[in-house]
C-alpha cells in the first residue's frame, strides 16, 4: 500500500520508531525510556518524522508495541511476539525461528514463510536470560555496556554462575570479584549464563538452523557467539537489531 506507516516499540529500557514506505524503511529511531511513557512515546514520534522529514498528518496509519506501547497514541496495539514475527519476516524471509533478548526477558518464536506465528516461549521475569542482565554486570565492573561484547572475547577461564535469578546472580557477580576472576572471565560466564536460559526455553519452542537473534542483547557479539556455540547454530543479527518489533508494527499497520 502507498503511503507513510508508523510503528513505534516503547520497551522498558529504550524505545524505537520506524517510518516505512511501503516495505522500505525511511526512518528509525532508538531513546532510552523514561518512567513515563506517554512522554517517552511523544519523544521517539518526533525525533522518527524528523529524520524522515515528515509531519505526524503525513503518516498513513501507525501502530504500537512494547510495555508501554499502549500509551504510544498509536491507532492499534499488538503483541511484541506479532511485531518481532513480522519484521524478522522482512529482514530475513528465510528465517524460521527468533530469539528476542530484551531488557526484562527473552523469548523465542517460531513463524512461517508468510511471518505468521507458530508457536512462542517467553522466559520468567526472574532470570539470567535478559539483556539486563549484562547491564547490571557492566554497573558492578564500571565498563560501558558496547565494552561487553569485545572484553568477554579475551576470557581464558569463564566464570561458573550457580543461579538463575538476577538478584542472587549479581551478589555472584561480586562474590567472583572478590575470588580474583578476571572481568572478561566474569562475562563470558554471564554470557553462557544467558545462552544456557535461552537453550533450556529451546526445549519448548523448536529452533530451526535460519534463527534470527534481535533485541539489545543482539549488540553483544560474546553473547551472539555463545549462543550459537550453546545451540549450535549460526545466527542471523540484522544490522539493528533494536528496531525489528517497532518494524514489524509499521508493517502491521500497513496491513
């Protein structure tokens, strides 16, 4: 259809919008959350028909995502398991499965040729497998968050991880610290960590070898290279992986 389409993903640590024309993205854009999400929903509209060089009248139809989608304004809202579904579907037609690592929780996908969802696992809200997860680890080590994925690369000894609830993992965190494990032992542990939840919710969703790996924990390429090890299967990363749901609800709304 012609026109300009909205989809906007308001999660609960960054929030993205996607302008499309058609099946072609025009415009993205990624802010952090904030507690309100009225205003943080607002933020992100305006700074997408920014770059797009658009009005908010020029947009044809709009849907939203997320959290705190339902105070995006949006004209509907769906599922981040509909969104992530649709555009992993356009940025990898091949793919067959999708591991989406958020800020609070993982989950899993499988869809068919069309992006149609088959089945879906989602993870507790208590457990290693989230990207915020990594944040806490990089507040405990004082190292920026883009340093993760580098750092853990360069571990000859990973850190062994009993629990799987975030709370008591990062007072193992401290505990490892404390012992003399080196801060690039202690991620790449976290990294197995998060790729041992991921493989234990495989067990209920059937994975496919074409699996498409988005979310915020997508920009981690430690985390990426454990999961494939752990699954033993190559991953597919779009370019952004944080915009895909905010993608797919542009393209929901397009119909």
């Amino acid at each position: 259809m012609s026109g300009y389409y909205l989809g906007i993903d308001i999660g609960s640590v960054g929030s993205k919008a996607v302008v499309i024309d058609g099946s072609r993205i025009i415009s993205s854009a990624v802010i952090p959350s904030g507690t309100n999400y009225a205003t943080t929903s607002a933020a992100v509209k305006a700074e997408v028909l920014k770059l797009a060089g658009l009005k908010e009248g020029d947009i044809t139809a709009s849907a939203a995502t997320g959290i705190g989608g339902r105070n995006a304004g949006a004209g509907s809202y769906h599922s981040v398991i509909l969104c992530d579904a649709r555009g992993v579907n356009l940025t990898f037609p091949a793919a067959r499965s999708i591991i989406d690592i958020g800020g609070q929780g993982s989950q899993l996908t499988s869809i068919n040729e069309t992006g149609q969802v088959i089945d879906f696992s989602v993870s507790e809200i208590c457990a290693t497998g989230s990207a915020r997860l990594l944040q806490v680890v990089a507040r405990i080590l004082q190292i920026g968050i883009e340093e993760i994925g580098p750092l853990s690369m360069k571990a000859v000894r990973p850190s062994n991880f009993s629990t799987s609830c975030t709370v008591f993992l990062e007072t193992e965190v401290i505990t490892r610290i404390s012992q003399g494990d080196k801060p690039a032992d202690i991620l790449a542990g976290i990294h197995r960590s998060i790729a041992e939840k991921i493989s234990g919710m495989a067990r209920g969703v059937a994975l496919n070898p074409e699996v498409a790996v988005i979310g915020g924990g997508a920009l981690d390429i430690g985390l990426i290279l454990a999961i494939e090890e752990k699954l033993g299967m190559k991953a597919l990363v779009p370019e952004n992986p944080r915009i895909i749901a905010a993608l797919g609800a542009a393209l929901i709304a397009r119909g």
